[in-house]
C-alpha cells in the first residue's frame, strides 16, 4: 500500500507526458519443412511494450506464451506442452502520420519450450497496419531462427495479428 501513491503517480507522469505503445499480437509459429531437425508448431498471444512510439525508430520488449501443437515433435510434448518467449528489438515504422502504413521489427530473444528446451531468438518481422487515432490493427509475418543449447537450429515462420494502442496522444 506505501508504494501504491509512487506508482500513480509515475503511471499519471508517464500517460501524460510520455509517449508509448502498448500492444497484444496473436500469433501461430510453424517450422519451415525442408531439412529441418525436428517439427514445431505452436499458436499463442504475445503482450508488446513500445517505449519510443512516435519516432521511425523505436524499441520494443515483449513477453509471450503459447501453447505447443500436438503435431509437433514428441520431444516437445513432454510435461507441459508451452512455450515462453521474452525478447527485445527496434522497429521502424514507415508511416508516422498515415492511416495505412508499414512497420518491421528485429528481434532478439529466448524461447522456452515444455519447461525443458532454451533456444535464443532472432527474427524480422514486416507488418502492415492501419491506424484508427490512437489505436492501430496490423497483420504480419516474421522468419524466426532459434538456436538451442544442444547447437541445433530451426527455423520458423509466423502469422500474426494484433492490435496497439499509442498513450500520449497519438503521433503528430
């Protein structure tokens, strides 16, 4: 309760004065088929954090999960079919002030799959949204290399959708 005053007051600072983004991508990960070590699939909701919204260069952190498709490997399958992404990246956005625009971004991050598998993370991942004010919708793609701690990598596609929405009045 004693620190429940700071925080209002720091998220009051933030809203009013700062400028960032919030965001939730809906997401379906699926290993490209061709002279790949194993298969993986799997479809969850990522929560997207913009700290920079309203430059052509920002930066991005976000935190996802996702639930492990049984059409995936056995060896992902065991104990808890569920992967854990966090990453961080930057994002250029092409169109500041359009309503229809293109945004890519470059990640880099971990991916923890059923409790048991670590594997780093990089991708891109070019998006095309269309901004209503505040709040945007977009529909994207990404290619995704993992690395695990066995040395085996694998590679990825991905379709997804979200939406964010930008506090601190929209871009200008």
């Amino acid at each position: 309760m004693k620190k429940l005053p700071v925080f209002l007051t720091l998220m009051f600072a933030v809203l009013v004065y700062g400028q960032f983004s919030i965001g939730f991508e809906g997401f379906h990960f699926h290993s490209i088929p061709k002279n790949q070590p194993f298969a993986l699939r799997y479809d969850g909701l990522s929560f997207v954090y913009d700290g920079s919204r309203g430059e052509k260069i920002s930066t991005e952190a976000g935190i996802g999960l996702g639930v492990i498709e049984p059409s995936s490997d056995p060896e992902f399958l065991a104990g808890f079919p569920i992967a854990i992404k966090g990453f961080y990246g930057s994002v250029f956005d092409t169109q500041l002030v359009s309503a229809i625009g293109l945004r890519v971004s470059s990640r880099m991050g971990f991916v923890w799959l059923a409790f048991s598998k670590l594997a780093w993370a990089v991708s891109v991942s070019p998006k095309i949204y269309i901004r209503f004010n505040s709040a945007d919708v977009f529909l994207g793609t990404e290619l995704e290399v993992e690395a695990f701690d066995t040395g085996a990598l694998l590679s990825l596609w991905n379709i997804n959708f979200g939406v964010n929405y930008t506090f601190g009045g929209g871009t200008e």
